[in-house]
C-alpha cells in the first residue's frame, strides 16, 4: 500500500514520543500489505474500525488515534488525522 503522507506520521510522533515504536510499526505493516479489502485489513489490525468511508486505527494501546481513507482499489492509504485519545473522544475529526 502506498502511504500519503507519512510527514503526519513524523510531526504527530515528534510531539508525542511515545507513539513513535507504534508509528513505525503501524506503517511498515500498511506498506508491506496489499490489502483488497476492511476484512483483509482486520486479519492484520483485528482493532480497526470502519468509520462511515474512514478507518480507525488504534494506536500503541489507544494512545493514539489514526484516522485513514483506504482506496483498496487503488492500493493508497490518506492519512486524515492521527490524534490523541482525549482529542480524539472530542469528535471534532468526524466535521
């Protein structure tokens, strides 16, 4: 899968440190899949949920949420947010 853009992934991780290990870990296994579908993905990431058209990912043990737009079809992943868990429990990602 193609990553857009892992920058989000960098910034996020360079203010919160703690999220760097599970960052990494998240996009090497994005990159090395080639999912065709959400049921393939939750064989790799069995917490994921889908969001209306978004995926949610949890993050380092719910650190952290990453908010993602998966084009199966075209094998790229959108990052769209990746936020705390307090950030994320606010529902301002869903506007």
């Amino acid at each position: 899968m193609h990553i857009i853009t892992r920058k989000r992934l960098n910034d996020f991780a360079d203010k919160h440190p703690d999220t760097r290990n599970p960052l990494n870990h998240w996009y090497k296994q994005i990159k090395k899949s080639d999912f065709i579908s959400f049921s393939e993905l939750r064989k790799i990431f069995p917490n994921a949920d889908q969001v209306g058209k978004l995926t949610v990912f949890n993050i380092g043990g719910n650190k952290a949420r990453l908010i993602a737009a998966i084009h199966y079809n075209r094998g790229k992943v959108y990052i769209r947010a990746i936020l705390t868990h307090p950030e994320y429990d606010k529902n301002k990602w869903k506007e």
